[in-house]
C-alpha cells in the first residue's frame, strides 16, 4: 500500500502540570503555522516532532516512520532542521565558515541544496566573510536558515525565528522567508504567535489551546470561520490569493483577479501582470448592500452570497460569511444593520471592501 504524502503526529506528553495531546495529519509540503499564545504548546510539539522531547505516539513523515510508541528515532538520525529563536552561530567562524558546517554534514549523494541555492535564496553573498559579531539581528536570522537548510533536510521547523528581532528587522527578513517557503520542495512547520507573520507565511494553520488543537485546515478556510476560533478580534480578516492582471499608472493601481472577482489595490511594489499576490481584507472593512451603488467613494464592489450569520459575543455587532465564487469573506456589521437590511443566509449582496492590504 502506497504511503499518503504528509505529516501525521500523534502524541501524549505529560510535562509536570502540562498536557501536551493532538492528534494532527499535516500537509507534506508548503507552511504549516502552529499558532497561539505563549504556553499553550507550540513549542512542546515543536520539539516533541524533532525528538527533543520524550513523549510516546507516533510521528510519520511523507510516509517514513520516525516513531511508533516508545520505539523513537534519536533526534541525529531524524533528517530534519531546527531553526530556534537564538541563532547558535559559530562566533568564531565567519558567515562562510558557518554555512559550510551544515553543507560538511551531509554526504554529497544525499544534498539536495546548493551553497549557492542557500546563499541566493537568503541573499547573504555580500555577508560570507563577516564574522556572527559584525552581523545585524536579521542577518544572523538568515545565516541561521541558510546553515539549517543546507544540512538538506526533509522537515524543516522554525521556532518563532522573528521574536528576538525588532519591526524593521522582521520586515526585511520577510520576503526571504517567503523565498525560501517557495523555494523548498519540503514540509516546514513554523512556531508564531503573530497573526501577520501567519498570515504572510502560512499555507495551513494549527490554533492551540491548553496542549490541544482547538482548530486547523487550510488557512484561508480556517480564518474565514464564523466561530472565530483564533479570537483575533478588530484583526480578524480573510486571505486570498490572487493574479495581477491590469495596472492603472494613471491612479497607481492595480487589478488583482481572484476566483469570484478582483480587487483594485494599491500598486506601490511595481507589480508584473501574472504576478501571483497574497491579499488580507479585514472583516471590518467590508461593508454590505442590497445593490450596486456606484456613485461613492469605495473602489472594490464585489457581488457576493451570505453563508452565515453570526451574533459575536461583544454586543451589537455580527459576524457575516459571504462567499463570491469559491472565496470566502468575513464583514463585521453592527446587530442593527443586519436587522434594518434583513440579511440572511443565502441572500445575495454586494460587499463594499474600503482597503485591501498586499500581505505577499
């Protein structure tokens, strides 16, 4: 019988107090974000995933077993990475020297990155004879991945890699993460408890609570849920995916197609048509009508059926799910309105979306 590709971990840990126990099956590529507050187990099934850990389950990767009860591969015979919050940088050896002790401990057979792959990805060829103390926080980040990545591994997990850094920091260490997501051809598993960096990174999420999986699917899916299982509040949004297809340099925008419509955004990042575009829309800025109204000032209208309605618990407002096409939207509206425009499941409206931001 043939392996079905993707992560299943199952694991029973008790740590003093703490109950670490889930029971997951993960996609076997792409990013899956395990999300939460601090303490609720992210990090214990981080490590319990990479054997650093003793806890009795199961662990299957792209259907090779790792461990079955207490029978458990040791953690050096695991072909995975580890990226922590520290970066563990050799300060006596230089960025070269550094990245070369990852690439050394794989026979050349079994490499399946480059140096140069590694070096490109993570944009550090102007940094290879800088020594770790000559280094910003964000470079010493990249040196860190581009190190863990060259051991070529199978599973790649990351251990809230941006916390130790400052805003500007994160911002520009960023679009290298989402490099090196596209570039590797592996399953990685990343630790946060920031909703951008999900939202930027995450192809599938993981919510946790108290050592249990409170919710997790696909990310578009699970953050478009009405039951609001992340409890983001005033952040709580959408994200889609969309394909660049028209710029209007008169007004520096540009239209972004997406499976029930398109949006016009901003076009501040000189975007190529055909450039594929990660979009988050809060549901606080969709507003709905019962008909097209094209003299104001909202840019975006976008035809669209309500799927459900649901009163939050903060009084007076409703959550709304609308679909337009196959994508799912959320709008935040106040009780009143929902009962002045007699909105119901399956009605067609209009969402009226104010601003869109390009999260990738």
């Amino acid at each position: 019988m043939t392996a079905i590709p993707g992560i299943e971990a199952r694991f029973h840990c008790r740590l003093g107090d703490f109950l670490l126990d889930v029971d997951l099956a993960l996609p076997g590529s792409g990013v899956t974000a395990l999300f939460g507050h601090s303490g609720c187990g992210k990090t214990t099934l981080l490590r319990c995933i990479a054997g650093l850990q003793a806890a009795s389950g199961t662990l299957t990767v792209n259907g090779e077993r790792w461990q079955s009860g207490t029978d458990s591969r040791p953690v050096h015979q695991r072909p995975l990475a580890y990226v922590f919050q520290e970066t563990g940088l050799f300060p006596h050896l230089s960025v070269r020297g550094n990245l070369h002790y990852g690439y050394r401990r794989i026979n050349r057979a079994e490499r399946r990155v480059t140096l140069e792959q590694a070096v490109a990805w993570l944009g550090l060829s102007h940094l290879l004879d800088r020594m770790p103390d000559k280094l910003s926080g964000g470079e010493r980040q990249r040196v860190a991945m581009a190190r863990a990545v060259l051991t070529s591994p199978r599973l790649l997990l990351m251990d809230e890699p941006l916390s130790a850094l400052d805003q500007a920091s994160k911002r520009e260490i960023m679009p290298y993460l989402e490099r090196l997501r596209d570039s590797l051809a592996i399953p990685i598993i990343y630790v946060s408890h920031s909703v951008a960096e999900v939202a930027r990174l995450a192809d599938h999420v993981v919510m946790m609570d108290n050592g249990r999986v409170t919710a997790e699917g696909p990310l578009q899916d699970t953050l478009a849920r009405t039951d609001q299982p992340f409890g983001l509040g005033e952040d709580t949004s959408i994200i889609l995916s969309a394909t660049v297809t028209e710029r209007d340099a008169q007004w520096q925008l540009c239209r972004a197609d997406f499976d029930g419509g398109h949006l016009w955004l901003r076009d501040d990042r000189d975007f190529a048509d055909g450039q594929q575009v990660r979009i988050q829309v809060l549901a606080r800025d969709v507003s709905l009508a019962l008909a097209a109204y094209p003299d104001q000032s909202t840019q975006n209208l976008v035809p669209a059926r309500i799927d459900a309605i649901t009163p939050e618990t903060s009084p007076g407002t409703t959550l709304i799910r609308l679909f337009a096409g196959k994508t799912p939207f959320l709008s935040r509206l106040t009780t009143r309105s929902v009962h002045q425009l007699d909105l119901a499941p399956g009605h067609q409206v209009w969402m009226q979306i104010k601003s869109v931001a390009i999260v990738d």
